[in-house]
C-alpha cells in the first residue's frame, strides 16, 4: 500500500517488537520538525489543538471519554502511576501473571514496600483461562495486572470474563494494552476495566517515547499522583500561583513539556487507523496470522488457534538460525528466550508478501532438517 513504502523492499513481520512508520506519520513528523525549525517555532499553544485531537482519537480507540484518558512517556510510566498511587495497606495482595513482560511486574514488585503480597496465576501452561484467575484470587486481592496479549505466545485473553470476576471480588482490574491496541480497539468500560497503560510504538505504529493511560474516575480519586508537574493542576498557566488543585480529568497525572514529536506522529497514525476502521484492521491482523498457522502445521506454537491477535509463536531448536536466515532475505520476525520465533504481522500486507515469507520460511526449515 502506498502508505507503506517499505514493502517495496523488505518484509516486515515484527510489529509486536516496533512498527514501521507510514508515509502519513513520517509526514507529521517532518512538519513538526520543520514548523520547529524555521517556521514558527514557537508553537506550543497552536500545538494543543493537535494535543485535544489525539485524546479524541484515543477515546474512540477506547470507546470512552477523552476526560478519562492522560498521556504519557511509555507504557512502564502508566503503570507506574498506579502503582506508586494507589494507597495500599500491609496485607492487600496483588496478582500477576509469571508470563508477563516485565513492565507489567516491576512497578508492583515495587509495592511489597509498603506490605503488599504478590501473588502468581497458579496455570500448569502459558495460555491463562479466567478459571485460573478466579481460584488465584483471594478475599483481599486488590488488584489483577494483565496483559491485553501476551507478548510471547501471543494469547488474547478473555478480558470480558476477567472483568467481571474481578468486580464480583472487589478487584480493581488493571490492563497493558500494548500488544493490542492498534491491531483492534477496546470496549473499556463495558469490559469493566479500572486502568489501562498502553505505549504508542507497536500496533499504533507512532514513534517511542510516547503512550497513555485510562483510569475510571472510582479509580482516579482513590489514586495520588506521585509525580507531580506544572501541567497536572487545574490553572497551570498561573505560573506564580502555586496552587496545588489537580485538574478534574485524568490530565492531572500530566507533568511536564510532552514528546511533540511522537503526538505529531501517533495522531496521524490513529487519523489513518481510524479511517480504515478497527473492526477491518482486526480481521486482516487475524487472516494474516492465521495465514502462518495454516501453511505450517508441523511447527510448534505457542499460541492458541482461538483466542489471539497479532502474534503467532512457535518454538524451535534453532530459532537463533532461522531468525538469521531470515534477516538475510530481508524478512524481519523477533527471536525471544533464544528459542521462540515470534511473527507478527498488521492488518497492511498483501498476499503476496506472506506468501513470499512463507516460502523463505519453507526453505530454511527445510535445509534445517
């Protein structure tokens, strides 16, 4: 597609690691960049409209109100947010998956500080069904943090179901969505979601540097901001007030100057994302992972044929070589643990270009044999 320039050399299946950037969102940039360098350069109010427009964007992403959302550094930064915010008790528990990625352990890690437990989904396999959330859940759990999609073996979890268990056991739910949104969009207060973190760089495809977070406003007065900025309080522009009254919205977890750069870029790419429409982009990002399920039935995945997005994973003796092989022949796919090849591909490639991959894959498994 002519928004993505780089199929014409290379294929690129690595979405779950970093996204390429589109023609409209390098565009962004490069305007930005050029406003800043020898036009008006001093745009910092223009630039809020441009600001206002990526809350929009992001509350249609999340079905919810722009006033529920707050923009941040990365995904680890939300996170954080709640972690260090929330009041916590000695005694109150949190529970984690042991097949997280590690932004989405190390902040509430963090809490046994203050006297929380951690505890672990007790699953006997990767892929976590709610049954095994709901008999991990005790009386005073106060928190489940869990993943949107599981970075590794590419499990979209039920979190309908997750929401509800939760709500019947007063558990505050608290989601990373980086694995996924982009690659569909997400129903947060119909799911019953609490908090949500998510970063801007993988299925958004916008530049790093860059994410937000959404909090229910139950949540959001129980929930001090640790960090405290000029841009948090409700009249920021006061410059020689010092009046400590936090915005009402879920801005008041903002601290200071924003990356402009990135927002330039994630609004053009959620202007493009929402164009095509998150219902289509999801149903291409699963034809094309399926595409890889179907043409490979002898390999050994990971990830379940049901309940998935854009990841798909199989594991292998040689995954270290295959990944090589691959890079040679200009396909990008992301090795993990040494012996895990993760592929992820978005909802923009054509035909073609799978069938070509599949081909090279075919290839080195076979000289591997």
């Amino acid at each position: 597609m002519d928004n993505f320039p780089h199929t014409q050399n290379q294929i690129y299946l690595n979405h779950a690691a970093v996204s390429p950037f589109s023609f409209s969102v390098k565009e962004a940039i490069i305007s930005y960049v050029e406003e800043r360098h020898i036009k008006n350069i001093e745009n910092y109010f223009s630039f809020q409209l441009i600001i206002e427009d990526v809350y929009k964007k992001i509350g249609v992403l999340l079905h919810t109100d722009p006033l529920r959302i707050c923009l941040t550094p990365n995904t680890s930064t939300g996170l954080n947010i709640l972690a260090n915010g929330y009041p916590w008790k000695k005694g109150d528990r949190i529970l984690l998956n042991n097949q997280e990625f590690p932004a989405n352990i190390y902040p509430f890690l963090n809490c046994q500080r203050h006297g929380v437990e951690i505890d672990y989904i007790d699953n006997k396999n990767p892929i976590i069904d709610s049954s095994d959330i709901e008999r991990a859940l005790k009386p005073n759990t106060k928190l489940l943090s869990i993943s949107m999609v599981q970075f590794l073996n590419g499990h979209a979890i039920d979190l309908a179901k997750i929401g509800k268990i939760c709500k019947q056991n007063g558990t505050l739910l608290c989601v990373d969505a980086i694995q996924g949104l982009g690659a569909t969009d997400l129903e947060v207060e119909q799911i019953g979601i609490d908090f949500l973190s998510c970063g801007s760089h993988k299925w958004l495809m916008a530049p790093e540097g860059l994410g937000f977070i959404y909090v229910t406003n139950e949540l959001q007065e129980k929930l001090i901001p640790s960090y405290v900025g000029w841009l948090g309080v409700e009249n920021p522009w006061e410059l020689l007030n010092y009046d400590l009254t936090f915005q009402e919205s879920a801005k008041r977890y903002l601290t200071g100057t924003m990356n402009h750069i990135a927002i330039a870029g994630l609004n053009a790419s959620l202007e493009h994302l929402t164009s095509i429409g998150y219902a289509r982009i999801k149903e291409k990002v699963l034809a094309n992972t399926q595409f890889f399920l179907d043409n490979f039935p002898q390999l050994h995945w990971l990830t379940p044929q049901e309940m998935r997005l854009g990841i798909v994973t199989f594991k292998h003796p040689d995954a270290e070589i295959i990944h090589h092989e691959l890079n040679t022949r200009n396909t990008t796919v992301s090795v993990r643990e040494g012996q895990y090849l993760r592929i992820s591909p978005h909802y923009y490639h054509h035909k073609e270009e799978l069938e070509k991959a599949a081909i090279y894959l075919e290839q080195i498994l076979n000289k591997l044999k």
